[in-house]
C-alpha cells in the first residue's frame, strides 16, 4: 500500500529511479494505465512508483527495464541502489561493506544472524518486531534482507566464518516449521566451501569463561585488506575503524572460537535440532 510519508523519507536512488521512469514513459507517450498493463501492475501502483509513494520492487524494476530500459540496464543496476534505500539508517553504512568484504567474522547472540535467515524466519522476526511495522515495510526489508544472501555466491569468493549461541537455534522464531527450515538452512549454509559455521554451546561458561558475554559482533575484511568492527544494538550502530580497537575484538572472536563447537559437531548439532523439530 503506498504510503504518503514514503514521499517525503524515500532516499535519492529511489527519487532518481522514480524520475528516470517517468521521463522515460512520458518519452513514448505511455500513459501510467498503459505501463501498468505491459508490466502487469497497476495504474495506482505505476503512480506510486513514480511520486515515492511505495518504492519499486525488484521485480517491478525488472519489468520496467523490459519495457523502458532499451537494453541499457538501467534499471536493473537500479536494484542494488534502490535495496540500499529500504535498508534501515543505521544499517546502510555496513551492507556496503558487507557486500564488498573478502572476509567476515560475525557472532550472534539473540537471532539467527541476517546473512543466514529464511525468508520465513525473517518475515517472523522483522513482523514481530516492536514498534510494528507496517505489511509493506516489513516486506521491503525482508526482500532487502534476503538480497544480501548473494554475498555467498559473489565472486571473487567471500570467506565466512559464523559463530552461533545454542541458545538462538532452541529459541523459536514464528513457529516450529519456520524453525525446522531455518536449522535446516543453516546446515546447508555450513556445507558451502567458503563458510564455518561453530555454535556456541549454552554450558561453555562451565569453565568459568565466556568470552561472548558482551554480544553481536561482526568483523569485516574490506577488498584493500582493512580490518573495520560494526556493532549494532537497540537500533543503534557504531562502526569501529580504529585499529587498536578492532584487534582486541578480533582477540575475543578468536577466543569465542576456541570455546565453540568445532565445525562438524556443531552441524551434526544443528541437524539434530533440526530432525526435533518433526
């Protein structure tokens, strides 16, 4: 549903990308009713689009690119640029670097870590959130969420190293089949070549140590070999470039990590907790 206020907040790609279109239909003389019809929309939605209303999905810039595009790609390289809009504020800063990191190091605590949810677990963690949110922007940063899973697949490969508490995989999200395909999403994830996956097991503190205590981290290996922090908590995130700062908490990674699972027991732990969920 488009939303007034989506105006006055849509970021520059998505007023640029509005624009373009425009322009680009009105070039051929196509009303907003004949667009919607050869891209299967409708007149309302084509509206939408072009006044900020509701930003474009993926697919409607898919579509638009077999009609307006000319074969130039327009708008399907708009997609990267418009996904960054829908991405909360806080957030944008590091999925830039996400996307373009030869390496990464993340440890989570509370959920399941975003580079790995389902569509379904997320819909279940993002929909259930607070303050709610509504249908059409809960949809908007799921299939954002679900576009950075291309991170597995980029070439040059990427290497991805996930810790995970025990804890996230026996706390329910939506219900027991979303749980079943997220642990079992999380087993195929640990299979690819270029990722490790460890869990964290809930009586690690039995030693008298828990490294982990201090939450969430994620460490980036950006393209020139930097090393950069980004924590996020409460809707608030901090990215971390001093390099003092960033060795200690790659330290306490290492130290997460060798009080973690080793790889094959925690699949096998990942896959039994999954068979629970029958």
């Amino acid at each position: 549903m488009a939303r007034a206020e989506n105006k006055e907040t849509a970021g520059p790609a998505t007023r640029f990308m509005a624009e373009i279109a425009r322009m680009l239909r009105e070039r051929i003389g196509m009303t907003q009713e004949e667009l919607g019809v050869e891209i299967g929309y409708s007149a309302a939605a084509v509206s939408a689009m072009e006044t900020c209303a509701q930003p474009a999905s993926d697919h409607m810039l898919v579509e638009l690119e077999r009609v307006l595009g000319h074969g130039l790609g327009i708008f399907v390289r708009a997609r990267e640029y418009v996904r960054l809009d829908k991405y909360p504020a806080q957030f944008k800063n590091y999925v830039l670097l996400e996307q373009r990191a030869v390496g990464l190091c993340l440890y989570a605590t509370l959920v399941v870590h975003g580079l790995f949810q389902t569509e379904a677990y997320a819909r279940a963690l993002i929909g259930g959130g607070y303050p709610p949110l509504s249908e059409e922007r809960v949809e908007d940063l799921v299939e954002a969420r679900m576009a950075r899973k291309a991170l597995f697949d980029r070439e040059p490969m990427a290497l991805i190293e996930l810790i995970i508490e025990e804890s996230v995989l026996r706390r329910t999200i939506g219900d027991a089949e979303v749980m079943r395909d997220q642990l079992s999403h999380l087993a195929e994830c640990a299979r690819r070549r270029n990722v490790t996956l460890q869990v964290l097991p809930l009586d690690c503190g039995l030693s008298g140590e828990h490294a982990g205590d201090r939450g969430d981290m994620n460490l980036v290996e950006t393209l020139d070999h930097d090393r950069l922090l980004f924590l996020e908590v409460q809707d608030e995130s901090v990215l971390v470039s001093d390099p003092a700062g960033v060795s200690t908490r790659t330290q306490r990674y290492a130290k997460i990590r060798s009080q973690a699972l080793g790889p094959r027991e925690s699949l096998g732990l990942i896959e039994r907790l999954a068979g629970e969920q029958e």
